[in-house]
C-alpha cells in the first residue's frame, strides 16, 4: 500500500505562546529520533520558536516525551507542544 503524506510526516500541533512564536497553529517534519525531529521543527522557525520549544512540553498519545530521547517518531505522530501558562 503506497503511503499517504500523513504517514510521511510528524505533525506538532502549537498552543500558546509556541503557536504565537511560530507563526502557525502546526508544523510538519519529516519523522525521525525525537532529538532530530525536535531540531529539524525549530530549524526552520522564527528564533523565539526554540525558546519556548526548550521549556514546553511535548505530548503524543498522552504521553510526555523527551526533547533529547534518540527514540524514533513514526510518521503519523501528532505531538502537543504546550508552553508553560499560568493560570487557574
């Protein structure tokens, strides 16, 4: 079965302040270790993008995961990128 371009790419969903630094409510990249993924999205990000990617937390299936993890993200992954907000 020939793969479809939602299969091709780990798609990152932006929230808050990641959304406002970014430009965009998502962004695209090619799937690969999680430390690769991570430095291709803010590669190609304003330069504020990689302050608020450095503190936020990465979300996929409910679970956290690790900006630095050499773990591999299929293609296909949604991940939440959720700056830290104060509030209650």
């Amino acid at each position: 079965m020939p793969s479809t371009r939602e299969n091709e790419r780990v798609t990152f969903r932006l929230f808050g302040s990641a959304r406002a630094a970014a430009g965009a409510d998502e962004v695209e990249v090619p799937p690969g270790p999680m430390a690769e993924v991570v430095a291709g999205l803010a590669a190609d990000l304003p330069d504020r993008f990689s302050d608020v990617l450095a503190v936020s937390s990465l979300v996929a299936d409910g679970h956290r995961l690790d900006h630095a993890s050499s773990t591999p993200v299929a293609g296909g992954t949604v991940v939440d990128v959720l700056p830290p907000f104060a509030g209650g």
